[in-house]
C-alpha cells in the first residue's frame, strides 16, 4: 500500500485536491481514506474571544493597558526585558 497526502477543500459535496495529485496515483472508482482536521478554534470563537478580552475593566483600566501595549519603545531590547 502507498500512502499519498494531499491537502484537499469540499466544495460543494467534492473533494477538490489543493496540490496536483500524480495520474497513477488515483483514479476514478478508487477507494480512499480521509482524514478531516478541524480548526482548533472556530472563526466566530475567536471573534466572540477578541471581543471579550475587556470585558468587567473601566475606561481608566483600559486605557493602561493600551497604552502599555503601544509601548514599543524596548520591544526588541532584551537587556531591558531582563533588567539588565
């Protein structure tokens, strides 16, 4: 047995293949196996996620913690992230 992976979308009820697929590897009337991965998390999860992140803080907490995340003033400074 050959295993063969190709990254594959369904559309409309058929499998269409991502990559080209080699003429002797599969034909029509060939059994196959699938495998389906799911995303680990859902578009609208993550949406719902973003949307949340704050949630229960004030204006005034909000405001800090902006303000810290637009800090990049030591983003890439490892001595000042050590404290060196």
């Amino acid at each position: 047995m050959i295993t063969l992976t190709r990254d594959a979308v369904l559309e409309k009820d058929t499998f269409r293949f991502l990559t080209p697929v080699p003429e002797m590897t599969v034909f029509d009337g060939h059994s196959v196996s699938l495998r389906v991965e799911e995303p680990l998390e859902l578009p609208n999860e993550v949406l719902q996620l973003a949307t949340s992140v704050y949630a229960g803080l004030s204006e005034p907490e909000i405001a800090e913690i902006e303000k810290i995340i637009l800090n990049r003033e030591h983003f890439f400074d490892c001595r000042h992230r050590l404290g060196l």
